[in-house]
C-alpha cells in the first residue's frame, strides 16, 4: 500500500510538445538566426575590413578574417589632432545636450500625463502640429542667427535635445504605468509636485529615463548637420565633421596627382583612401555601440511601453 503511494522516477512530468510546435519553434530559430548574421555581418565586415589590405576588401576574396593585416588606416585617422578636438567637442555636446534633453523631455512627458493640467490637450495638439509642419532651413538659420547662437556651442547642444516623438513615449509611460492613486496617496501625506516628481517619479522611471537617454545619446553623437550649418570655427566641430574632412583629404590628395608621383606613392594613397574609409567608420561609431550594454535592460522594458494594456 505505500509503495503504491510513491511517485513513479522514471515518470516525466512535462507535456511533450506537438511535432508541429516543434518545427514552428525551428522554423523561428532559424529565421531568427539568419537576421542576427544579416545585421551582424556589415558590422563585422567594416571592423576586419579596417585591418586589412585594401586589395583583399576590393577583390571580394575578404569574408571571415583579416588578410594582408595592416594599421595604417588607425594611423593615419589618429596621427590627425583633430580626431583629439572632436572627441572632446562631441563628448561635451552629448553629455550636457542628453542631460538638458533628459530634464526637458521627462518633465514635459510628465506634466502632458496630468490629467489636472489646464489645457493639456491643446499643448499636445501644437507639439504634435511641429512634427508636420515646420518653417524650413532659412527661417530656422535666421531665428537662430536672430538669437545670437551663431557660431557657439550651446546652440549644437540646444538643438536636438527636446523631441515631441521622445516627449510622446515619456507622457505615454507615465499615463500607463504610475496610477492616479499613488500620486493622491503622496499628497494625502503632505507631499507636493516637486516632491512627488523628484522622490517618486523619478525612481520608478529608470526605464524610460535609460531608454531617452540612449536615443538622446546616439542622435548627438552621430550629429553633424547643424554643425555644417552654424559652426564657422573649427575648433568647435564635433567628430562627425573631422571624420568627413579627413576622409575628403585622402580623396582628393588620390585624386589629384603631384608632378614627379612615383607609381609606387600613388598606390600607397590609393590603398590609404581605402582603409581609411573603414578606420573611420570604427572609430566614429564604436564608443556609442559601448555604451549600449549597459543600458540594454532598461531598453528592452521601454520599447515595451503601451504593448499591454489593462
């Protein structure tokens, strides 16, 4: 009688799943797999393609690994002191243009949830009225010119640092995930706005605030229109800038040939244009792919946002 009551070893205790499920499954993971290397492969390719001869990358025979290993392209991208100045430059613009941005963003996202601000709906429907329609590029050189921010830093880190599409996500975050009754049950307990926004909102949004952060971040970094249009002084172009003056450089020193140019030198700049090209892209985007890791958690919880509703 009590071995009859003991449970069985050799009994399995899940539900095998149906052979249709099972190819559907496979079916995915390979799918899946297949737009991992899609994505993954350029990526790889410009990194071993900066390491190697440019002969290799043009004959098409470069895939997996480096051939004809060389650091010339690196060397010639960092012997350059303008590679130091942009750097710096465009640390300085995205770290003080993500923080106005961060400050900016989070607090208009928010006081747009409030249900008891006056006239909330209107501001929205003007925000959302400049995602349509704007003035075009002279009005907007001329207000800016208006305003004396010609030709300085606080205008690169100005502009870009409050988008309605990041303000949208905020406000819509605060609508879905802070109930009204916590917001009461603070101000029953003598808690006011700032107070409540700084204490309690703001701990509980480290989601979003990451998520804005990073499309704050990378759009600075990659940044480099409004500086062709209103930076006149080179000592303040951010490294976007340099990168396509150095890349120009090659160019046309390939182009233009000097009297008395050995076959020999001709093809030395020839293959430097080549690497070059790949130094660049590496060195301009690697700090910013960086810093995704670190934020990844927090980002896949805010591309969620408004996905479930209750």
């Amino acid at each position: 009688m009590t071995s009859a009551l003991k449970p069985r070893s050799n009994v399995k205790n899940h539900i095998r799943e149906p052979l249709c499920d099972r190819v559907f499954s496979a079916i995915v993971y390979v799918l899946l797999a297949f737009i991992l290397i899609l994505v993954l492969y350029p990526l790889y390719f410009v990194v071993v393609a900066s390491f190697s001869d440019p002969t290799y990358v043009n004959s098409g025979t470069l895939l997996l690994y480096p051939k004809g290993f060389t650091m010339l392209g690196y060397e010639r991208v960092f012997s350059d002191d303008r590679i130091w100045t942009g750097y710096g430059n465009t640390i300085i613009y995205t770290v003080f243009g993500t923080i106005l941005g961060l400050f900016a963003t989070i607090m208009a996202g928010y006081s747009l949830s409030r249900k008891d601000l006056p006239g909330r709906n209107i501001v929205m429907g003007l925000m959302v009225f400049t995602m349509y329609f704007g003035g075009g590029l002279i009005p907007f050189y001329m207000v800016v010119k208006g305003l004396g921010m010609v030709n300085t830093r606080i205008a690169l880190v100005i502009m870009g640092s409050v988008s309605v599409y990041n303000i949208i996500i905020v406000r819509s975050f605060f609508t879905s995930t802070l109930p009204q009754e916590l917001q009461e049950a603070a101000f029953i307990d003598g808690c006011g706005n700032s107070r409540y926004f700084f204490s309690v909102v703001v701990p509980l949004s480290q989601a979003i605030i990451a998520v804005i952060a990073l499309y704050l971040a990378v759009g600075y970094w990659n940044a480099y229109f409004n500086a062709m249009i209103f930076i006149t002084d080179k000592d303040k172009y951010p490294l976007q800038i340099y990168l396509r003056e150095i890349l120009l450089t090659a160019k046309t020193a390939e182009s233009t040939p000097v009297s008395g140019q050995d076959a020999e030198t001709a093809a030395l700049l020839e293959k430097m244009v080549e690497v070059v090209k790949y130094g660049v892209i590496v060195v301009s985007t690697l700090p910013i792919i960086c810093v995704y890791p670190f934020l990844q958690k927090y980002f896949v919880k805010g591309v969620m946002i408004g996905a479930i509703k209750g």
